[in-house]
C-alpha cells in the first residue's frame, strides 16, 4: 500500500533504519569526542597554576612592567637634588 508522497510502508521502515544507524554512529563519535575533551580537560587541571603564574608573567613583562618598576624605584638616584619647590613644581639641579 503507497502513502500519499507515494511510498511505500516497506520504503519508509527501511528510511527510518537507515536514519537509526547514521543517527547510533553520530552519537558514538559524540562519545568518543566527549572523552577525548574531558581527557585534555584532566591533564590541564593539574598545570593551570603554572599557566595561570606564566601567563601573569608574560603580561606583566609584555605590558612594560619591568622598565616601569626600575624608573619608579631608580628615579630619585637620577633626578638630582631639589634646590627649590613651589607647589607641584621643583627646581632641580642636575650635575
């Protein structure tokens, strides 16, 4: 007996078998990518301080934080000796 697109019954149970086992190989490739992140996942647990500290590191070097630390702590060995101050404003001598 044909359905009204003209099918089958025998056609139709056969589409939906098919459909079945595309549908058990997508979920079994699902499966194994599932595994496959949360092994990475595991491995990268135990390192994340590591990468956290190297990360803060890389951009605090990066971002100038080294030169700039040195200039605030060297600055007054370079600047000389004040010799008058008015406000924010200071006369400095520099031999």
């Amino acid at each position: 007996m044909a359905t009204r697109n003209g099918r089958s019954a025998a056609e139709v149970r056969r589409d939906i078998e098919t459909e079945r086992e595309r549908l058990a190989v997508a979920v079994d490739d699902l499966r194994a990518g599932l595994g496959e992140a949360t092994d990475i996942s595991a491995k990268l647990k135990g390192r994340l301080p590591v990468a956290t500290a190297a990360a803060l590191g890389a951009g605090f070097v990066l971002a100038g934080g080294v030169g700039a630390t040195m200039r605030l702590l060297m600055r007054r060995g370079r600047e000389g000796h004040t010799k008058a101050r008015l406000g924010p404003f200071s006369l400095i001598d520099r031999d």
